[in-house]
C-alpha cells in the first residue's frame, strides 16, 4: 500500500484563500484596450481540511478539494468554503 505525505495532498488553507482574493488588479486587453476590473467575488466550494497540531501547540491548517469519488469504509469529512471578497477603493 503506497502512503502518500499529508503535504502531497494537502496545501495551507491560508495560501488557498489569498489565491482565490488575487483579483485586484485589472485584465486588459491590449489589443482594443478593453478592461475588465472585478469588484466582488463569491465563491463557494466542497473541501477537505487536514488539521494538526505540532508539539508546541501550534496549529496548521491545510486544505484540498475533495480526494474521494468513491464511497469507502470511511469517508472524509467535507466541509463548505464560503468566501466573499468586496473591492473597496484603494484597495
């Protein structure tokens, strides 16, 4: 049975979320000089998290979509991300 590493698999959940709110700066398009500027995003999806502690007590949280298709004996936990992102000028 292969073991796969929990890092493999799994990324900070901090890391997912600041991609997902990178849309502060305009598209452009070059050609006909059309732009496109994003003033809110919602975004709503399934994921797994993984939560562990170290022996200091510190607690990191990383995420993945969901790694299950099948049912088995035991399935993950899904959990909801629910994400809502508002433009505010100077920002």
């Amino acid at each position: 049975m292969r073991h796969t590493n929990v890092s493999d698999v799994y990324h900070s959940l901090s890391n997912l979320v600041e991609q997902l709110a990178d849309f502060t700066d305009p598209l452009e398009d070059l050609a006909t000089g059309q732009t496109l500027e994003i003033e809110r995003v919602n975004i709503d999806l399934p994921i797994e998290l993984n939560i562990s502690v170290n022996d200091e007590g510190n607690v990191t949280l990383r995420s993945s979509p969901p790694t299950q298709t099948t049912e088995t004996t035991i399935l993950p936990v899904f959990h909801r991300l629910s994400l809502q992102i508002i433009a505010t000028d100077g920002q």
